[in-house]
C-alpha cells in the first residue's frame, strides 16, 4: 500500500509520479526499511476535498471545505426528495 504520511511520519518517503509508460511511478525519496510502509503526501487540494488531515491546510481551509461538502450533500438530499 501507500499512505498518506500525516499521523505515521513528519515527512513522505516516496513521491507519486506519471510516466509515459505507466499510470503512476513511485520514486524513492529517503530510505525505507523492510518493514516500514510507503509514504506520499496525497496533496493540499486531495487532502481538503476529502477532509484528509494535511499540516499545511489552514483551520479556515478544512472549514470552507466542510461546508462545501455539506452544501453539496444537502443538494443530492433535496434532489433525492423531489
């Protein structure tokens, strides 16, 4: 698997890539041991669209994002009513 590094490291061991071959390449940033899992930083946008924990997300941010998850459910529950 590969992880979202918050709450398991202070920094990603692996960067997540496209090539022209493949769909996604992961590039080795430090070392990993044989034990320890891949780790990416799934990125700001990912991260408040999916209320992921990010360290650089603002309160502001995950609050603005909460709201318009809420705004959006709210509309399918409305639709789903008609």
């Amino acid at each position: 698997f590969v992880n979202h590094y918050v709450g398991i490291a202070d920094s990603p061991n692996c960067t997540l890539g496209a090539t022209g071959d493949h769909v996604a390449a992961i590039e080795v940033t430090k070392l990993i041991g044989q034990d320890e899992e891949l780790l990416v930083d799934y990125g700001l946008e990912h991260c408040l669209r999916n209320q992921v924990p990010h360290p650089r997300a603002p309160a502001w941010a995950r609050d603005f994002a909460a709201m318009a998850r809420l705004q959006a459910v709210s509309e399918q529950i409305s639709q789903l009513q008609e």
